[in-house]
C-alpha cells in the first residue's frame, strides 16, 4: 500500500496540521498524528481556538482558575491559547530537534483586531514569544501593508514569524524582503541567524472561491474556473526561487540564515465538485509546507496521488492563467485586495467570538465563588485536579 502522506514528505513539503485543541492534545491525538500522517508542524488562527473553545468541556478548569484569581478576559484568552500552544511545542520538540530546528513548529496569532497597528504588533508578538517561552514557536503576523515593518522589527528581535494571509504575488515579493530586511537587522543586533525561522503563507482556495465566482457572474470562460488559485501559488513559489537565489540573500546564507520556506494554507477545499487533495498534490515543491485541516490530511492519506513535482515546470501555464483571466475581465488586484480585508475581518470575528465566549465563562464560574473566596457547591462542574500539563 502506497502512503501519499511519507511520499509528500519526500517530495520536500513538510506536512503540518492547520488545528490544535486542549482535547486533541489530552487524548494523545497530536502525537498519533505525528506518528502515524507525518505531521511536522501545527497552526492555529483565532477561528481555531474559537471553535476548540466552544466545543465541551476541556477548558472549563482552566477558565474556574483564570475566575477565582480575578483574571481580565483579554489576560484569560491569552493564558487559554498559549497554554494549547506551549503544550503542542513540547509535544513536537522530538521533531523539532530530528529537523535539525526546521519543523517541529507551533504557530500563535497576534491579536487580529491590532492588524494595522505595526507597533502594537510588535509589542504583542515580543509579548507571545515571552509568553509560551518555546524556540519551536512561530508568532503569526498579517501580511498588511502595517505588517510588513512589523514582521521586520520582530525578526530583529531574534523572534521567528509565519507571515500569514497573503493573497497577492505583489505582497509576496513584499514579505519576503521584510524577512531580508529583518534578518539583516537581526545581525546587526547579534542574534544568531540560525535560530531564526520564518514561513510565508500563502492562501490558497479562497482566491478559487472568490475568482469563480466572478467569472460565473460575468460569464466567463468555464474552464478558467478551479485554476486561479494552484497557478497564483505556482508563481509564487516562482517568485520564492528568484528571492532565494539572489545576491542579497546570499550573504544571508553564509552569515547562517535559512530561506523563509512558501507555506500553502486555506488548502482545504471549497467547492465540493473538486478533488478534495487538488491544494496539496498540485503543489509540491522542495521547501515548501502545506498546512492542512484534518479532513484534507485524511483525503490525502487516503486517495491522494503523489506526482513529485507539480510547480517547477508550470510557470508559463501558470502566467497564461492569469493572463486570460484579466482578459476576461476579472480585476486581480481588486480580488487579492477583497480577500485581505475578508480574511482580516475573519479573523477579527473570531477573535471577538472567542473573548464573549470566555466572558461568559469566567461570568458563570466566577459566581461560583462566595465572598470569602471559596467556591460553592457547582453540582457537575469541573474535576478539581490541575489540567494535565500545567507545567509546561
């Protein structure tokens, strides 16, 4: 029997998993996956946490602690994910260590709602890295024109980035010379450039979506539909390969850096006339990591088909995709430019979904608490034991 997901991992993609919970981390799940899928990495955004956070009950201790001390709900979110984070990082230090510091990575998110506040970016970024106090740690920042000085200046500090929500090849280049530029100024600082990691994560479906949608509407070529988004991240990858062979980032390299690897995310299929491993196989390339939610990583371990590489020798069909879209009247910039606001404000939902939900939380057990301190009688509630792993 074939296995898609150690063939991937061959081929030069790291494979990494685009979900973390307290529950997956409890049950043992995360390390089966990393035994059994090949799983190197693991992201998180706010939409993930919302969702982990609203489902069950594996929280709820935590939350009646954060209570009894008083805890401000903003401090709560924080104490909540990086707990989940801290604990995923131990769990891939094995991998992090085997990779030679590469993989093994657990990414956290900056507060959505500051994404155009590049200096309260910063300021949360040196926060999280304090925070879950792990090298195998990747603190995530939008690709916003306010993100860009910021993802530098955090670089700087010797803190390692995913660069995420990037939508455009423009933005692309544009990333990448903020990590050159971070990294030259790490050396400056005296960081060791060695220890410093960065991915780039460049959406992948949503630009399908959005696309296909406007080519229904105004009556374009049908079979232009489903292409956009593997040939916009093709270019890229493209465009990764100039970057990375440059003059510039060459001194870079003999100084210790390591190339800010193209990370395909948003891999999961939308549309569900598609082939649902069509994000994954059609974009192999050396170097590169595909994130992915769990069903996408179980379709590829089941049916998905291997072909080595599918990005390097499709260049010119790639530009050809873009070309005839703009000649069928679809704006490329308008769209890439809608799909940064849209993922923004996503995730900013989230976020705000997630304080109400741990407000509310910290409401319900807080009243549990008399007046002298001491807690009340709460029937069902919470088992009194520490949750496991509390002192990571």
């Amino acid at each position: 029997m074939t296995d898609p997901l150690a063939e991937l991992s061959a081929a030069g993609v790291a494979v990494w998993l685009d979900d973390l919970s307290r529950e997956r981390l409890r049950s043992g799940n995360l390390e089966q996956l990393i035994k059994t899928r090949h799983i190197v990495g693991v992201t998180t955004n706010p939409s993930i946490f919302q969702k982990a956070l609203s489902e069950g009950a594996a929280y709820d201790e935590q939350v009646r602690e954060l209570a009894l001390r008083g805890t401000d709900v903003g401090e709560a979110v924080r104490a909540l994910t990086t707990y989940d984070v801290r604990w995923a990082c131990d769990v891939l230090k094995p991998v992090y260590a085997l990779s030679h510091t590469v993989d093994g990575r657990v990414s956290i998110e900056v507060d959505p709602r500051i994404a155009h506040d590049a200096d309260r970016t910063v300021a949360e970024a040196k926060a999280l890295w304090w925070l879950v106090d792990r090298p195998n740690l990747y603190i995530k920042i939008p690709a916003t024109l306010a993100g860009l000085p910021a993802i530098t200046r955090t670089l700087a500090e010797g803190i390692s980035v995913n660069v995420t929500l990037i939508f455009s090849l423009e933005r692309y280049d544009a990333v990448m010379d903020a990590y050159l530029a971070g990294l030259e100024a790490a050396r400056a600082n005296g960081h060791d450039l060695s220890t410093i990691e960065s991915v780039a994560s460049f959406f992948v479906s949503r630009v399908d979506s959005e696309i296909d949608k406007r080519i229904e509407k105004n009556g374009g070529p049908a079979d232009l539909k489903g292409q956009a988004a593997i040939a916009n991240a093709r270019l890229a990858y493209q465009h990764y390969e100039q970057v990375f062979s440059s003059d510039r980032w060459k001194a870079l390299e003999k100084a210790g850096a390591r190339p800010q690897r193209p990370l395909w995310a948003s891999t999961g299929v939308k549309d569900p006339t598609y082939d649902d491993t069509r994000y994954v196989v059609e974009l192999v390339a050396p170097g590169t990591v595909n994130t992915m939610p769990e069903a996408t990583l179980e379709a590829v371990a089941d049916h998905g088909v291997v072909r080595g590489d599918t990005i390097r020798s499709t260049y010119a069909e790639a530009q050809q995709v873009l070309d005839r879209l703009k000649a069928a009247g679809v704006d490329y910039d308008d769209v890439v430019r809608q799909l940064e606001v849209e993922g923004v404000q996503k995730f900013e939902d989230a976020w705000n979904e997630l304080i109400d939900s741990v407000a509310k939380n910290l409401e319900k057990f807080g009243a549990e608490v008399g007046s002298d301190g001491r807690s009340r009688p709460a029937g069902d509630g919470p088992a009194a034991a520490s949750p496991a792993g509390s002192a990571r």
